[in-house]
C-alpha cells in the first residue's frame, strides 16, 4: 500500500508539472523517480529502504498515469483518441503480465533490475517526440505548434486549420479559484472524481490481491500460475476494449463492464456464502483462515465458481472500468485547467487504492466475506447508474468540442 500513497503524492506533483513544464518534460522527469527507486530497492540492506524506493517507484507511477493519458488525448486524432486512450491501459496490463511472468523465474532484486530498463527506454524515445499542440498554442508557440502538428498529422494536412481550431479554445489566462463555480469547470471534476472512485470501490484490488489463494483453493496444480492467467485475460480484453472503443463509444463499455463486473461480485459473495456458513461465529477476521476452516468438501465441490467469478469480473473490469475512466478525464478537462483537474482525479484514485487495499482486512471482519463482496458488488451497480445520468458520451468529439459542451451547459 506504500505504492498507492506514493503515487497519490505523484498525482498531485504530476498535476503541477504537466501545465508548469508541459507533457514531454513532465514524462522524460519522471523517469528518474522510478529508475532511482528501483536502485535503492536493488541496494536495499532493511525493509525501510524497500519502503523508500517503493514509495520513489509509486510517486513516478502517480505523475505518468497523469501526465500519459494527458499527452496521448492531445496528440490523437478525434476518430483514433479512444483507441489510443485505452492502450495506456493496454501497456500499463502488458507490463504487468510480463512482472508476473518474470516473477516466476527470478528473484525480487533481479525483478527491480529488469524494471529499472523501461523508464530508461521512455526517456529515450520521448526525447525524439514533440510537445504536444494544445500546450504550445497554450504557451504562444504558433510555429512550434504548426511543426509538433506536421510531425504527428504528415505533410499532406492542413494544420494552420486545426491549430485555429485548437486556438479558438485556448484561453491565455490562468485559473482562479472563484472559476470553479463555473459549470464547465466544476462538471468534469466532479465527473472525473466520481470515475476515479467508482473504479477502485468495485473492488478490483481486493480480488486482485487474492487471485493465487483462490486457484490454490481450486486445487490448481501451479497456483503461482494464477497471476499470470489473471494478467492474460486482462490484456485480452484490454485490447478488445481499445479496438472497439471509438465504435461503441465510452458509456456502452462502461455499462457492459459495471454489469458483469456486479454478478461476477455477487457471484464471489455467493460462493464465500455457500463455502463459510458459520462465518458469522468466526472471530478471526482472515478471509482465508476461515476458508481454510470451512467444512471440508464443499470449498472443492464449488471451488469453479470463485474461479469463473475471479475470470468474468477481471475480464468485466479490462473491457470498460479499467481504460474507460483514464481516457474520460484526460478528455473532459478544459485545457487552462486540465492539470490541476487530472491531478485531483488522479489523487482520487490512488488514495482510494490504498484505503481499498488497506481496509479490505477489517472490512471482512465487520460485514464478512461474502458481505464484502456483495457491498462491491453495491458499488458495481451504483456506477452503472453514474454512467447512464452523468458520464458524457465523448465518442468522435474533438477535445475542444467537448469543452464546448461543458461551456453550454
């Protein structure tokens, strides 16, 4: 949970840079966080250090899960920017396939070695791209804009036309508090911030965490092969979600994914239900010591039934409320304001990260297990609900569109 305070930090260190020092800057800085947290974990003579460089490591997650889907709204083109949106999350599952696949075979220092690379790769290939459009145009750099937009649209465009798009929004003064009474200041956020929380009160951390015990529990024969399984089908429908984005649009995946993923929790209460009937007499609050001291038979007979739950609601989760809400805030926010905003949002996220993955202990011991996932699956349906009233279809739009939007309401 050291990770998650470290990266709240980074979200609202990432919200300051993006509009201080721009998206580029803001991305090749951010390296150095994560390479130098992963040398003192390699280094690491006591658990102190470790907590140091995880914390160093989540403070540079925080400023990219910001600054990233910042700069690949503002680079994309309207009809590709959910696809390429939702393959921030893609990468994010990708690489978190290959720890777990590295995992098997190597040992944690060696696992921090091998991480330590990626960063140094991004600084590299960062070096070779541009600024983004909207913040040059932002910072009165017409000709750098004209030369980022030629680099990332081809010659044969005209770009003196989107950069007056583009210009026609922009916005030269900075923003003020008394701002935030203003419609379209006020709306995304709040939209942003309710995306942000929904996503980590459905739960996915929690089962996340318990993904290998529960295979164990299924009597696999290599439960450390779980995490990978889980791992792959999240890049699956990770990636299904970014080819199908920009067709369905953004609330249909975020309804399909809210649905299955609030049977797949109800499914899980059923299951602790069915397994625990005397949980209720238990005194201690370790969900699985009391699984362990279940009846014996009834956990084997039943035990498919946590693993398709574990399946579907992973896979429920990569399809919408997984890359959805990321792409949703890095479009919504005025450009003036997008910083601050994302950084809010992304504060949001990693401080409910950390009370979900936190609390989940004592959750169990006050409302049980199946209680637990059955309030997860609560929150599943109450975001559905969020989506249907309040999140904005922003399929096909371009970002100055969507500000517009906000403006006129």
């Amino acid at each position: 949970s050291v990770v998650t305070l470290g990266a709240a930090a980074g979200g609202v260190l990432g919200g300051y840079l993006v509009d201080k020092v721009g998206r580029k800057l803001s991305l090749m800085l951010c390296s150095v966080p994560y390479v130098f947290g992963y040398i003192v974990i390699v280094s690491a003579q006591n658990v102190w250090m470790l907590y140091f460089g995880r914390m160093l490591t989540g403070l540079a997650s925080g400023v990219t899960s910001l600054v990233v889907p910042v700069y690949v709204s503002e680079v994309s083109h309207p009809k590709v920017r959910g696809m390429l949106g939702s393959c921030v999350q893609l990468m994010v599952v990708t690489g978190i396939l290959g720890a777990y696949v590295a995992g098997i075979t190597l040992k944690w220092r060696w696992l921090a070695v091998l991480c330590s690379f990626p960063p140094c790769i991004m600084l590299w290939f960062m070096s070779f791209m541009p600024e983004t459009p909207r913040f040059l145009l932002h910072q009165r750099k017409h000709s750098e804009a004209i030369a980022a937009l030629r680099f990332l649209r081809g010659p044969h465009v005209d770009h003196e036309w989107e950069c007056r798009q583009i210009e026609a929004s922009v916005q030269e003064e900075g923003l003020n508090l008394s701002e935030f009474k203003d419609p379209s200041i006020y709306r995304p956020l709040l939209i942003g911030v309710a995306l942000m929380f929904f996503q980590q009160v459905t739960g996915i951390n929690a089962v996340m965490f318990y993904a290998e015990t529960v295979f164990e529990d299924a009597d696999f024969k290599d439960s450390r092969m779980a995490s990978v399984v889980v791992g792959s089908i999240q890049v699956c429908f990770t990636a299904v979600a970014a080819l199908i984005i920009d067709k369905t649009g953004r609330k249909v995946l975020l309804f399909i994914s809210g649905i299955i993923m609030a049977l797949s929790t109800a499914l899980f209460g059923l299951y602790f239900k069915m397994v625990l009937p005397n949980l209720n007499n238990s005194s201690n609050p370790d969900l699985w010591f009391t699984l362990n001291s279940a009846s014996p038979g009834t956990e084997s007979s039943i035990s498919w039934l946590a693993v398709v739950s574990l399946g579907l609601f992973v896979a429920g989760f990569a399809l919408g409320w997984g890359p959805v809400p990321w792409l949703v805030i890095s479009e919504i926010f005025p450009l003036k304001a997008r910083g601050i905003l994302s950084g809010a949002c992304v504060l949001t996220n990693w401080v409910m990260a950390f009370l979900v993955t936190k609390e989940f202990h004592d959750f169990i011991g006050f409302l049980t297990s199946y209680g637990t996932f059955w309030l997860f699956s609560a929150f599943c349906c109450l975001n559905v609900t969020f989506t249907a009233f309040y999140v904005p279809e922003t399929k096909g739009r371009t970002l100055e569109q969507i500000e517009a939007y906000f403006r006129r309401s």
